[in-house]
C-alpha cells in the first residue's frame, strides 16, 4: 500500500487523511465493516454504523463494552474500516490504522444520534447491557475510488 498520497495503477487514490469529497458517507446511513484482530491472529469483521470526527480526523465507531470488536482492539489496536456509497456501490473508502482512544465519553448520546440516522429512532432502542464506548480511529492510510 502506497503511504503518500496518490493514484495506484488500479485507479485507487491513497492519502492518510480522510477527503471532505467522502465526508457525506458519514452524514447518510452509510454501513460499514469493521476488521479487529483476534486473539489467534485471524481477522474478525463485523457490519456497523459509521461516524467521523473531521475536526479530529477520527473514524467513530460505537460499541458495547465487552463486545468482540472491544476486547480486540483493547488487545490489538490495528483495524481497517471499509464502507460503499448507499447510493453508488463504486464509490468507496476505506481506511487503515488503530484505535488511538477508546471512551465511554458522549458514547451514549453518540449511540442516540446514530439511532437517528440509521434507524429514524429518538433514541438507541436496543438494551445496553454493559455501557456504550466509542472507538475513536486514527486513520493511517486511506483509499478512495479514484473518481476525479
């Protein structure tokens, strides 16, 4: 993977900053998937909401402590994240890096404003067993489709 930014020869663009041109994936009911790594070494992947600190450039993720994704990154902060446009399955990001911070600041207000988006809820209607985190990623390498 190329670290500078760039185009490689099949038509993907590299950067480590997320581009304003895909920050709109993060304000529609973008799904994304998630890969931690397992104990073993094996990748585990899971589908889940998506958000983005632009001020930070932080990929959001909001969980429930003690969920897989959790203890893994608790273990091994190397993720990737991966998410299509809803609207033009050609049209991509996907991301690189670890979770620099994991907090249960905001994360409850987070997982409401989440519920919003994807399920036009008030609030998160699902019960919290434990308490709700959220995985503040540090992207480290990005690739978009090339379509400029």
């Amino acid at each position: 993977m190329v670290s500078a930014p760039g185009i490689t020869g099949d038509g993907v663009s590299t950067m480590s900053a997320i581009p304003e041109a895909y920050h709109d994936l993060f304000e529609t009911e973008t799904f994304a998937h998630l890969t931690t790594m397992m104990p073993d070494g094996k990748p585990h992947t899971t589908p889940v909401w998506i958000d983005y600190d632009a001020d930070d450039n932080r990929v959001l993720v909001n969980t429930e402590r003690g969920r897989r994704k959790e203890r893994n990154v608790a273990r091994n902060p190397t993720v990737s994240v991966s998410m299509t446009d809803p609207e033009n399955p050609y049209r991509f990001l996907s991301v690189t890096g670890e979770v620099a911070e994991t907090t249960t600041e905001g994360a409850r207000e987070h997982i409401d404003e989440l519920a919003r988006r994807y399920m036009d809820e008030d609030e998160y209607p699902m019960p919290i067993e434990t308490e709700r985190v959220v995985l503040r990623i540090r992207a480290d390498d990005v690739i978009t489709s090339d379509e400029e």
